[in-house]
C-alpha cells in the first residue's frame, strides 16, 4: 500500500481486475442513453479487459424486436457513437450473450419473461445469477420498475448480488425525493441502490481527492485561513433546443444544483475520511453538504440569482428567446441560469462564501472549481498599482480541456521590480494516455464490482434537495418578480455579480 495522507490508504498501482459475473439488464434499451451512452461505455470496458467472461446483456422496451433484431441495432450502435474504432472480436464478445425482453415496465407478464431470461443466462452465459438492472427510463419509471422487480423476486440476493441503478433526476424537490427513496427502499436494500451522476465518473471530479490529500503543499493551506473564497461554475453553451417541455418544469436549479453542484461542492470542502472506501468518504461528503447554511427567504432573493436567456448568439449560432423554444409557455419564469453564495458553518470553511453558477446558452462550454486564496501583505510592493498583483487560483478544470492550473505573480525580467500574472498548467492528456470514454465506464464497473464510493445514497439526495428548497419556495411565491434576462451568448446575467462580499472578488470570465 502507498500512504497518500495520514488515515487515508490507495491501492498501490495494480490492473484492475474483470468485474464479477452478471447480466446486464438496460429497462429502456431502445432509448438514446443506451445507444450513446451505455453501448460505447459497455465496449470500452471490454476493450479494456474490464468486462468478465461471464457477461450477457438483455434489453427490456416496448419495441417489437427479436434478440437478434436486437443484437444487430446495438452492434450498429457502436459502430455510429463508440469513442474509438470498433473491433469485430471485442464487439462479438460483447453481444454474444444478448437478450431481449419486449414488453411494458408496469406490466407483471413483462418480468415474468425477464426472470425466466435471467434463469437461462445463469446457465448458458454462467452470470452466476447475478443482476445489474439499469434504468434508462423516464423518472415516473423507477419506482413501478423497482416494485415489479421486487414483486417478482428479482431485489432478492441469495448466495448472488441484485443491484438497481437509476439516473438523475433523483426527485422534483424534497418531498418527491423522500417519496422515491421509500418507495425504492422497500423492494431494494440501500446497499443495492446505485444512483448514477456521470459528472463523478469524470477523472478530475475523483483527482480533487487526490490532489488535497495526497500533496503536503495544498491540504494544510485548504482552509478559511489561507483560502478567500471558491468559485464553482457548470458552462453550457446548448440551449434548450428540443427539449423545452421537459426543461420548462425543470429549470436550471432543480437540473443541476442539487446533484451535479453540491456533488462538486462537497468534494472540494468535505474533511479527509479515514480511507478510500464508500462508507467513508459519503459519510464526509455528506457532511460537507449538510453544513450548508440554510436560506432564509430574506436570503433566497440577496445571496441568489436566478435567469433567463433572451436571443444571441452561440459560437457563431443564432440563438432565439427561450420562450419562443417549442414548449415552453409563453410567459414562462423557468430559469435557465442560477448562481448563488452558500456559507458553510464548519470550523474549515467559517467566512469563506462558495460561490456556485450554471446555466444554458453561455459563451463558452466550462466545468471548473477555482480556489482563490488570500492576497499576501501589499506593504513590499505599496508604490506599485494594487490591481497589479494577480490573484493567486488554483484552478481545477472538470470539462473540456481536464487539468489543473494555478496562477500566481512573477516577476518580469529587467531592471525594475515589474509584476506579471503567470501559470504552471497541467493537461491530463499532456501526461497520461487516458483511453476515449463516455464519463459511464468508471461508473458501471464500480456497479459491477459492488464498489458504492462514487454514488449517491437517499440520505445524501435529501440533503442536496434539503438546502435548494427554499429557494423553489422564495422563488414560487415571487413568481417572476426576480428574474434577469441575459443574452445568450454571455456570461450571464450582470446581477449575478452582485452576490461578491468585496470588491476583490469577481467571477472568472466564462469565455
């Protein structure tokens, strides 16, 4: 074992070993998540050795194909969304053992023929009975999907393991989250509940782990003594595009706040767990989350904006009004843009504001968490401009260019003390020959193996959902009272600069 920090143990650098025997259930086979997503991911792993012998695929939709009709459109799948070029050999491997279940998700006759599938594979493919069912359904899915699997004896574990895997979003608010999670919870142990967000699939998402608790240079200086404030942005440049009926009842907060936000939110702050295992280090981001400090309604409308996009343009796109996107009501108050500052109330982070933004039809496509840290005694350089001295940042980019950089002062050649602001950057792609992926592959072979850390438990969805509600509080009573307009295009709405303590402090520019 290499030490990496006091408490916390890494495995030393060994090959990853094939994940345990299973069939691979997808409810919702015929859907773009699948073809896109999980198929390139599924053949990544292969490619990668990751996948074990004993592997079947089923797809379970409503689609009126055979298993081989099947077979052949996950094949021409492939060969149209995989990340790299698609081996004949590794692609049989993956398909040889692939079955179909047509039927419907709340139909009992449905996981009849899925069980009976099941019992068969466990035969012919040796998947040891094991059972990974993945929902790539629409959320009002989940739980008649969890509570068939349950009526039929699927949930049951003896002498193998069953687990559920559901994609965001985990709830439309508080109460909804609570409702899904008890439903979910009576047919499925919290140990076989697997809540997927792809953003922590993302190498630089698990590196900020790494880079505070394994380098002496950073964690003793990642506290409210050394470090002024943290600024955590979510970038799209995509409009609403075809989605405006979904997006409408949705909005910006709900999207990406609560999951994808105070996921990264509660990795930059949470305390070191005592190792690298599941229980661990949720049990620390957890309370990380937790120690957000509750919005008053008074709050709600001095520390968060919230915006909407009118017409601009997108890299060279003409980009019309958000409410002239088909489906969204034509006098809509949906955000398309938040920001916010949070305080926590623990002992590391008292005083230091987070500050949290994302939103849609934005200059540039950007996911970054920058830390800024104090500034250093001006009295040495008192006859030189202040603004002259850059901020010192550490930046982590998550997406699109993953790396880290950090920006601190140096002076210029010559013979006058002249200052400018420089940067050391590190590009994983400079460094480590990182194989193409989808951000899923890490994340599905952590299902398979049984390995929880980077997944959500319903404590921790209610805890997220805890401290953005009474924001959709605030904002439901005002109606649009409060809403800012900004083209797209931008960096967004001006009002959003508004939420910095002191003058120092600005948002990093988008583009």
């Amino acid at each position: 074992m290499d030490v990496a920090a006091p408490g916390i143990a890494v495995t030393a650098g060994r090959a990853p070993r094939p994940a345990d025997p299973c069939a691979f259930v997808i409810f919702g086979a015929a859907g773009d998540l699948t073809r896109r997503l999980l198929l390139p991911a599924l053949y990544n792993l292969a490619a990668g050795k990751r996948l074990p012998d004993g592997f079947a695929l089923v797809g379970v939709a409503r689609a009126p194909w055979s298993s081989n009709e099947f077979r052949e459109r996950m094949r021409a799948a492939l060969k149209e969304f995989a990340t790299d070029d698609v081996q004949a050999k590794t692609a049989d491997a993956l398909l040889r053992n692939c079955r179909y279940v047509r039927g419907d998700f709340d139909d009992a006759a449905t996981y009849d023929q899925l069980k009976s599938q099941l019992a068969d594979l466990g035969r012919s493919a040796q998947t040891c009975g094991n059972g990974l069912f993945y929902l790539a359904t629409p959320p009002e899915s989940f739980a008649p999907v969890a509570r068939r699997l349950g009526e039929a004896g699927l949930a049951t574990e003896d002498g193998f393991w069953r687990r559920l895997i559901i994609e965001k979003p985990f709830g439309f608010d508080l109460k909804s989250a609570c409702t899904l999670n008890a439903e979910l919870l009576r047919f499925f142990a919290e140990h076989q509940i697997y809540r997927i967000d792809h953003y922590l699939g993302k190498e630089t998402v698990q590196n900020i782990m790494v880079l505070r608790f394994a380098n002496g240079m950073f964690e003793p200086i990642w506290n409210r003594h050394h470090i002024d404030h943290v600024q955590i942005t979510v970038a799209e440049t995509v409009s609403v595009e075809s989605r405006g009926k979904l997006y409408d009842h949705t909005g910006a907060l709900r999207d990406m706040v609560p999951n994808h936000l105070f996921q990264l939110l509660a990795l930059t702050a949470m305390e070191p767990p005592s190792c690298f295992d599941a229980s661990s280090v949720r049990a620390e981001k957890l309370k990380a989350t937790e120690a957000i400090h509750p919005l008053t309604q008074e709050k709600v409308f001095t520390d968060v904006v919230r915006g909407q996009y009118v017409a601009g343009r997108v890299g060279g796109k003409d980009i019309s009004d958000y409410r002239a996107a088909a489906g969204v009501a034509a006098q809509s108050v949906t955000e398309t843009y938040v920001a916010m500052r949070l305080a926590l109330d623990n002992w590391r982070w008292a005083g230091v504001p987070f500050y949290l933004r994302t939103g849609k039809a934005l200059a540039t496509r950007k996911t970054e968490i920058a830390i800024r840290f104090r500034s250093a005694p001006l009295a040495l350089f008192r006859d030189m401009p202040v603004d002259a001295l850059a901020q010192n940042l550490l930046v982590l980019r998550i997406q699109p260019d993953e790396g880290a950089a950090l920006h601190f002062n140096a002076k210029i050649p010559g013979p006058e003390i002249r200052i400018e602001n420089v940067r050391m950057n590190f590009k994983y792609a400079d460094y480590f020959d990182a194989a193409p992926s989808t951000g899923y592959e890490t994340l599905i072979y952590d299902c398979m193996i049984g390995d929880a850390m980077l997944f959500q438990r319903a404590i921790d969805i209610e805890a997220g959902w805890r401290a953005v509600d009474p924001i959709l509080k605030a904002w439901r009573e005002a109606g649009g009272r409060n809403l800012c307009g900004y083209r797209a295009g931008s960096d967004g709405p001006d009002a959003a600069q508004r939420l910095f303590v002191h003058s120092e402090q600005q948002w990093r520019p988008i583009a």
